[in-house]
C-alpha cells in the first residue's frame, strides 16, 4: 500500500497512465553534405506518424465531441501544406538538420500570423506550435503523452501536474489522480476539487514504483494506493465507491438551497471558476456571483500570449451567464508553480517569494494593461469586480490603481465604452497587506483572502514542497488570527471581505471564517452543496463561539479535532 495526503474525495479503481510532459531531445542545427538524404527520410516519417496519431484522434472525437474534432482536422490540413512543406524540404537540402528545418519554418509562420491584424488568424500561431511540437516528437520517436488525447477512463499517474497541463484535461475519463509532490491547497488538488476527482497527492516514489497500466484502488477518502488487487477487494471497494457516491448525492440535494443560517442571517455562496466549464456555467442560478475568476488559464497550455480580444470573449461569456451577479476577475497570477513558457522568465531560487502576480505585470505593462482593457471591455456585459493577486504594501495598490486608470482613459479616447460601476479589491494573502488592513481598506471597494498563499506564507512553508509540507497547515490558529484582523479592519470601513482560498470550500474552516465575521464564502462547484449543508446547520452565535475557541488553541491538529467534535453532524 501507498500513503498520500487525500486531497479530493473519493474512491477509484482502474489501471494507471504515467504522464510526463514532452521535452524535446537536442538536436544538430546542421548535417554533413550526403546526410540530406536521411534526414529527408526522418521528415517523412514524422509526417506520417504524426498523421496517424491526429487520424486516430479525429475518428475518437467524431463520436464523443465533433466540434473539437474540427480543431484536429485542421492540424491534418495544416501538418500536409504545401508551402510549408516545400520550405521544409529546401531547408533539408541546404544542409540544415531535419528537426532544425521543421523547428525553424513552423517558428517562423506562428511568429508571422501572432503578429496579424485579424484575431481570429493569430489564435492559429498556437495551433502551428502546437503542430510542431508533435512533429518532433514523432521525429524523435517518443509516445504522445496529451491528456486531451486520453480516450478511455484511467488514474493518472505523475511527478507532478502544472496548471498547463491540466488545462487540457478531460475530466471525464480521469478516474483519479495520484502525484509525487502537492498537499491540499497544491494546484493539482484545485483542479481535481473542482472537476470532483478523486486525488491522493504526495506519495513518495509512485512515479518509479508503480508500473504502467498497474490496476490500483485510490482511496481518496483516506489517501491509500492499492496495487492489483484481488478481484473480491476490487469489489469490496467498488462497493465503498457506490456507496459515496450515493452520499454525494444526498447532500447535492443542497445544491438549490438557500445559504441562510438557522437564525435566518444569510451567507454568499459564490463560484471558483477556471477554465468555465459548461457545468460551471450552468450552475450559476445556485450561486450568488463568482468569488474568483482564474484569468491565468488563459494563458496556460498555449505558446502565445491571449490577445484583448479573445480574453474579452472569455470574461463576457462568464459575465452573461451569471446575469448580474458579481464576477471578481483576478488579474494575471502567474509565477511560482504556474509558469509561461514563452515570457523566457529567469529559473528563480525561490519562485514563490519572486517575481509574480502583480509584481510581474508590473515589469510587463503592456501585458497587464492589455488585461486591464479587456476586463474595462466586459464590463458592459455584466457586475464585473476587478481584484489584484499578491499585494505586499499599500504602493502596490495604488500602483495597480493607476494602470487601471490609465487602461480607462486608453478606452476613453478611443470611444470605447465600460461600465463605471466597476468595484476595486485585492487579494489578501501576504501578512504584510493582512497586518496593514485597516490602511489596506481605505484603498479599494473590497477584499478577499486568498488563504492558500495566506497559509504558506504566515507558516513559511513551500505547499509544494513536500519535506516542509506538514508545516503548511491551513488549520493553525495563527491563520484564522490574521483573517480574524483582516475582517475585522474591513469590517469597520463597511467593506466587504470574502474568502476565495479552499478554506471556502471546507465545511470545518467556514464555521470558523463565518465566525469571524466572513459572510462570502468562494469554492469550487464540487464543494457548494456541502458548505450550503453546512450553513444551514449553523447559527451566528455558535460560529462566534467555536471561531473564539479556535482562536485560543495552540496547535493545528487541536483545531482540527476540536472542529470535528463541534461540527460532526453536518459532516
């Protein structure tokens, strides 16, 4: 047996997919003359293998989602181009190295069309590196690792998975997800929350140890790996997975409830969105807004930055569909364990004490003022709230305030409309900006605390970091302390505070933060019939006297089981 940390319950039985991104092997730039022959030869033979591979993949799509089925058609029609395949072949001929010819003339195109006028053209630049990439590794003749590709149920099995990678998960046919490193408030256990993915995250030497296609339990529920189990304990835990299952759908009955409390006082329960899902949407009648927009992902599992256009598509479409509500955007948070490969940012020691977030649209305006015009842009669909990510100090906000501001005046000269009824927040989740709250508040309209970051950075402890993961503990008293100020300074001004960190989503910690005094609560849509369970179980006045206690305690673990001896019945 294997032990994690269980991050997204659930259990799962099914055979295991190693994963490991694509890094392309060096190559020679140049070749002898005489050679020109055989790297003709390794062109070809790409070509072809990777035509059958787009094939395979078409015919798998037809069936089960023919519109993106289109997308692949087009890298058929893209990888046979006559132009670009002449230019290919001449390369070869002046003797340079097959993948250097494919790497160069491919780069050149998606260089020419990013620059185009239309926006619909530079969004194929994508689609050329994208092609280019699975040329050279048929090339190189390495299997394709794509989890769009994956065609049938699996547990997927890796070192780690980047918030680039699973932007192109289909959720439907991850039974589970076991990763080496990552804890509870990893990107990894964010994306299997709010897919409902069963995750055991954190297991030393599973990568090296558990083979390929090896049929395993996940037991989620208790972050246990069994490998090729017996058949009457596959069954036994097939049964324990009907029976969650049918848990699951008891409380989902919450779903549709209101969030108000047995003394009639009333919570928002609001929405972590990603990469807005259909589901995501369509929840959005359950819900009274969205607490935080991940803008980041649009800008992930891509080679090229998304234009004003295509992120106005993107905040518009979540703005429509929730008819009204707030939806907070936060700006671009990239940085630390969510990288951008085409910025050529510099390998830091410590990422996530670095360059990131807002300190990293500062030294790339032009990327920031490009979002900032495209939020402004939405606007006019909807209740958009704005919210700066990974603010230290007080001139980091004005700084933000006045890039908006400039943003707003770029618009007003070119007679473009937005809606002046747009709110200013932060992110709270450096102790230095929750010690400076009260000052914080006279700044903007509203705040949320990201208690993720919030946890790792009071507790000093990487969350990816495994050696010090047992330090990162979302539970220690110290964390609801600096939230318990942070409402607290908010409060006084008559501004809001919300919680938009997985502590919204976990039934323990929100009877605390409500406690407090927090009365938005932000999670991922796997998490809001619990938490809407949970609220109406509770009172004001209890909240008040288990956040106090809490407050008083000295350990995370006394947390921990103090809050599970209080609040068992709404478990």
């Amino acid at each position: 047996m294997f032990q994690g940390i269980p991050v997204s319950p659930g259990i799962a039985v099914g055979r295991v997919l190693h994963y490991a991104p694509f890094v392309p092997q060096k190559w020679d730039k140049t070749v002898q003359d005489g050679s020109q022959a055989q790297e003709l030869i390794q062109y070809e033979e790409g070509i072809q293998a990777a035509e059958t591979e787009l094939q395979s993949l078409c015919d798998r799509l037809e069936k089960s989602d023919p519109e993106k089925a289109k997308i692949f058609h087009a890298h058929q029609d893209i990888l046979h181009d006559i132009v670009i395949d002449e230019e290919i072949r001449a390369a070869i001929s002046d003797a340079t190295s097959a993948q250097e010819a494919v790497y160069q003339v491919f780069g050149r195109y998606a260089a020419v069309i990013a620059q185009g006028a239309d926006p619909v053209m530079r969004e194929r630049s994508a689609d050329l590196l994208d092609i280019r990439a699975r040329l050279l590794r048929c090339m190189q003749g390495q299997p394709e690792q794509d989890l769009s590709s994956v065609h049938e149920p699996i547990v997927l099995l890796a070192h780690d998975l980047l918030p680039s990678d699973t932007a192109k998960l289909d959720p439907d046919k991850i039974l589970a997800i076991i990763t080496e490193v990552g804890g509870i408030s990893s990107h990894s256990a964010i994306i299997a929350r709010s897919y409902g993915i069963p995750a055991v995250l954190g297991v030393p030497n599973a990568v090296s140890e558990i083979r390929q296609d090896t049929v395993v339990i996940v037991d989620a529920t208790k972050g246990e790996i069994y490998l090729n189990p017996e058949k009457p304990m596959q069954a036994t835990y097939l049964e324990k997975r009907e029976v969650f299952q049918k848990q699951q759908e008891v409380t989902r009955k919450w779903l549709s409830a209101e969030p108000v409390m047995l003394d009639g006082e009333r919570v928002e329960v609001e929405l972590n969105i990603g990469l807005a899902t259909k589901q995501e949407l369509d929840a959005s009648c359950h819900l009274d807004g969205v607490g935080l927009l991940r803008t980041e992902f649009l800008y992930m599992g891509r080679d090229t930055l998304p234009d004003e256009e295509e992120q106005v598509k993107a905040y518009t479409q979540v703005l429509r569909a929730f008819e009204g509500k707030p939806v907070i955007i936060r700006t671009l948070d990239v940085g630390g364990d969510k990288k951008l490969s085409y910025l050529n940012l510099p390998v830091e020691e410590n990422p996530f004490l670095g360059n990131r977030a807002l300190r990293l649209c500062f030294q790339h305006p032009e990327i920031f003022l490009t979002q900032l015009r495209a939020c402004l842009r939405a606007s006019v669909a909807g209740q958009l709230w704005i919210m700066f990510p990974m603010v230290g100090t007080v001139e980091d906000i004005r700084k933000a305030k006045q890039l908006l501001k400039q943003a707003q005046q770029e618009l007003d000269q070119e007679q473009i409309p937005y809606a002046d009824t747009i709110k200013i927040g932060i992110m709270v989740e450096i102790p230095s900006i929750a010690l400076m709250a009260d000052l914080a508040a006279k700044e903007v309209d509203f705040a949320s605390i990201g208690t993720n970051d919030l946890t790792q950075y009071t507790m000093a402890a990487d969350r990816m970091n495994p050696a010090v993961g047992h330090y990162c503990q979302m539970y220690n008293p110290a964390v609801f302390r600096l939230i318990g100020q942070v409402v607290s300074s908010f409060s006084a001004q008559g501004k809001p505070v919300g919680v938009c960190g997985e502590m919204g989503g976990d039934s323990l910690a929100a009877a605390v933060l409500i406690g407090l005094g927090v009365r938005r609560l932000s999670m991922g849509l796997s998490n809001v019939a619990q938490i809407k369970k949970s609220i109406g179980m509770l009172d004001a006045r209890r909240t008040s006297e288990i956040a106090r206690h809490v407050c008083g305690l000295s350990t995370a673990d006394g947390v921990e089981q103090y809050l599970r001896q209080q609040l068992a019945e709404i478990l």
